[in-house]
C-alpha cells in the first residue's frame, strides 16, 4: 500500500510523526510538501527569522513542489494556491497511491481530492478546524457551502479533539466517518540525544535566559500579536499581585505588538516579568524544563494551542483561555484551568488560584504528564497506522 500525505510546508511537530510513520513497513509512505523550506527562513506571522533547529528532512521519504525557500511570505497567497493545485493535479496523475491524506482544508487540497475520488482512490482529511470565532452573515453562508461541499470528497476524518469533531459534525460528517487522534507533538527525546541530557540543567537554562535565580516560573510562548494578547496577559499578570515568588517568562515576540511589549515591561521597570525573544525547540525545552505552568490567553483565532500540548509533557501545569482548540480536554482530563477569554478578571483569579494552591498544582502536573502519552509522534502513528490497514 502506497500513502502520501499532503502537506503545505515543514510543520515542527509533524516532523517526528512522519519519522515514525515510515518505520512502518506495511506501506510505503511518503510526503509532499507545496514548498521547501530553508532551517532558517522568514516567518510572515512571526514577522521575523527564525530557525527550529531541527532537520526537518531525515528519515522519511518526501518531495516538494517548489525549490528551496527561505521566507513563508507567499505560501498562502491566491496565487500561489493556483499554482500549487496545477502541479498537484500533474503530480496524481503521474504517481500512483491507494491512499491520500490532506493536512488542512485548502483549496488546492480539495481540487485534488475531487480529482482523486474520480480515479477511485481513498482521501483522507486532518484538520484543525473549528467553529470558533465570530464572523458576519455572508462569511458564515461561504463556510458553509465550501466545508459541506468539500466533506464530500474525502472518505475519513482525523480529529485532533473535541472542537474538531465538532466541527466535522457541523458541517454534515456522518460520525462513523471520524477518527480521533489526538495531536502528535515534538518530544525532548526527538530533539536531544542520549549525550545531551546535561544542557537540560535548571541553573544553567535560568542563568543563559538572565532569569532571576530562587523563582517560580510561569511562561508564555508565542508570536506578540492580536491573537495570542501579550499585552493582556501581562495586566492579568500585573493585576493578579503574585508577589515576588513568580516570575512571568515572556517568550516569543515578532507580530504587531512587539515594540511595544519590550516599551511596557521597560516603562513600567517590571522587574518579575522577563523578555526573552524567540526561541527554538531546543531552547524551549529548556523554558518547560524550569516553568511550574504555562499560559495561551488566546483571543478568537487559536488552533489547537501546541504550546500547551508540548508543555504537559515537561510538568507543567495549563492556564488557557476558552478559545484555546483544547480546552475541553485541558478541562476534560484535569490538566489545567480555563478561564473566560472576554474577562480578564476570570484570568486573574485562575492566578491567584493556581499560584496558592500548590496540591492542586502538582495535581494537574500528574494528570498533564499522564494524557502526554498519547500525544506523543509513535502513539499517532501506531493509531494512524491501525486505521491505514484496516479492511
């Protein structure tokens, strides 16, 4: 059996996954990205370089329909999307697989599942979509139409969660046809080998991010922009009156609000909340490894929240908002708290609240270390692998 899965860039916590899928030898499985992409490269949303440091290229098979790129700027442009459908078209009828999944809802994805279907072959979706949000009259008919049209040309469905099914369900997915398979994400021992286990040293990590020693850590990690709302975090932070024991990590920055994040921790001489930019995987392992809890105060507009995914998996306990994808799961399996995203008060609180009561604390660190088992590359792709096969 022969398997391609359609992506349209290098995603990081894709990377180990598709390492794992090809160690399976009961198909043949391989990649197509729409674009290659150089380590280090421009991000748009970022609005700055950035570098993963990982290689997003070993150990599996893939091929890309462009060349080597060094900036993200015009993936998703309409022009570009035409141009990603005509060589994607040319592509299916020059290569034969049994089976093709699509790693988002995009146009060009769904031409080609159309044509698929014509040439009998099996279509699968993984998405993370969801309903959330707040959008006008036509933009609701438009989702609509091109989400039930689009769902009937794929065979299967692979949710990543609740919200997710919910949206499959939404549009007119038949139940039966939906799969859950929680997000697979980036793993410390994907990034580290077996000889660098001392570079996760928490006087070290504190030291080389000039972060106060003696202090308990929360962190937040993301691009400084509209979505993520760096600026209400801090207030909440602020306003919550924690004391000189915690210390609010900020890391991330890029986006429209950097400048003035940087002017507000420096105007205001904040000395219990730390800048600390961009940083790779490498380095955020680091920041999960001394962090008691991480934060995504999202606006409308988040996905799954990654962030939050890859830090259960270090101790660390969950604050998020109720427009965070994976929020009734943090809800659900006991791995944090939520709080209302419209009040920054209910923010506050979940603070106060977390920060206090340190049973509680080291109760959603358990439970989060617990549900990091199936978010892990080989658990998704053993369940990946089960569906693939099956008759």
């Amino acid at each position: 059996m022969k398997v391609l899965f359609v992506c349209s860039h290098q995603i990081q916590n894709l990377i180990p996954l598709f390492v794992e899928l090809n160690k399976k030898k009961d198909f043949n499985f391989k990649v197509i990205y729409w674009e290659k992409l150089t380590s280090f490269h421009y991000d748009e949303e970022f609005k700055q370089q950035i570098d993963f440091n990982i290689n997003f290229y070993r150990n599996y098979d893939f091929v890309s329909l462009s060349k080597e790129k060094n900036s993200t700027k015009s993936f998703f442009s309409f022009f570009n999307k035409i141009r990603i459908s005509i060589n994607l078209i040319k592509y299916f009828f020059k290569n034969d697989f049994n089976t093709v999944i699509f790693y988002g809802y995009y146009f060009p994805h769904v031409i080609s599942a159309i044509l698929l279907k014509i040439l009998g072959k099996k279509t699968i979706l993984r998405s993370v979509s969801y309903n959330l949000g707040k959008r006008n009259l036509l933009k609701k008919v438009i989702r609509y139409f091109y989400y039930r049209l689009s769902n009937l040309f794929f065979d299967e469905f692979w949710s990543i969660c609740k919200l997710n099914t919910d949206f499959f369900l939404s549009f007119g997915v038949k139940k039966e046809k939906i799969c859950l398979i929680p997000s697979s994400q980036i793993t410390k021992e994907f990034i580290f080998n077996e000889n660098e286990k001392f570079l996760l040293n928490n006087e070290k990590i504190v030291e080389d991010n000039k972060l106060s020693k003696n202090k308990k850590f929360i962190l937040f990690a993301g691009k400084f922009n509209s979505q993520k709302r760096p600026l209400f975090l801090i207030n909440s932070f602020i306003n919550a009156q924690l004391g000189n024991e915690w210390n609010l990590i900020m890391s991330g920055g890029g986006g429209i609000f950097h400048d003035d994040v940087l002017k507000f921790i420096n105007k205001n001489n904040l000395s219990n909340v730390s800048f600390v930019g961009y940083k790779n995987l490498r380095e955020m392992i680091g920041l999960y490894t001394i962090s008691d809890i991480v934060v995504l105060p999202s606006d409308y507009g988040e996905t799954h929240g990654n962030v939050l995914m890859e830090a259960i998996q270090f101790e660390c306990a969950l604050i998020a908002s109720d427009r965070t994808g994976i929020y009734p799961e943090i809800l659900r399996e006991q791995m944090g708290l939520v709080f209302k995203a419209a009040y920054k008060s209910d923010l506050i609180e979940k603070f106060k609240l977390l920060t206090k009561d340190k049973e509680l604390l080291l109760k959603l660190k358990k439970n989060g270390i617990k549900y990091s088992e199936k978010i892990k590359p080989l658990y998704a792709a053993n369940k990946m692998s089960e569906l693939l096969l099956k008759k």
